[in-house]
C-alpha cells in the first residue's frame, strides 16, 4: 500500500509541475518560462475545493463533484483549445489538471 501511494503521488506532482515544463519546452520554446508560468496558475481551479465539505477527501472524485472540475466545465476547457494564445494554453492546463485529477482517484490505489 505505500509503495502505491508513493507512486501516486510521484505521478501526481510529475503531471502537475514536471509534464506542464516538457508541454512549455516542446510546443513553445521561445517562451517557455511564460508559458511554465501560465499552464502552473491553471491549479487555481483547485479553489473550488474551498466550497466543499469536508475541503479535502481522499476518497472523492474531483471531477464531477467540484463545480470546475465538473463535466460542463471541461467541455468549456476543450473549447477554449479551438482560441489561439494564452486562451489555448490555459486550456491545456486546465486539461492536463483534469487528467491528472482523473488519474489518481481512477487507476491508483484509495
């Protein structure tokens, strides 16, 4: 059981803070640093979590429970990858939050 929570959370931190710098090197080499910085304030959407009770609750799945981790909400995010600039890379944040969310209550241990 530990050696699964320690790979959850190895996953988790690599999709939010590791993944986002190869997403920024890759597509946007000449302003990464921007773009690192913009796809990173994208876990502002976790402030939602301040609305339920209890705040945190390792046992539930954020999407689909939390209003912007909610399904209408992540049709609206792949919208947004249809606009050009900052709008499109706030939604690949958006997006990579939501899998990552998805991932760990789906295929790891609870």
């Amino acid at each position: 059981m530990m050696d699964c929570l320690f790979w959850k959370s190895c996953t988790h931190y690599f999709l939010h803070f590791g993944f986002p710098v190869f997403i920024a090197l890759i597509f946007y080499r000449k302003n990464w640093k921007k773009v690192y910085l913009i796809l990173l304030a994208t876990m502002l959407v976790d402030l939602d979590h301040l609305f339920a009770n209890p705040i945190f609750d390792p046992s539930r799945n954020s999407i689909g429970f939390h209003i912007l981790h909610s399904y209408y909400a992540i049709a609206v995010y792949c919208a947004m990858l249809f606009f050009k600039g900052n709008i499109r890379i706030i939604a690949i944040g958006l997006l990579i939050h939501m899998i990552t969310d998805f991932q760990d209550f789906t295929f790891w241990c609870h």
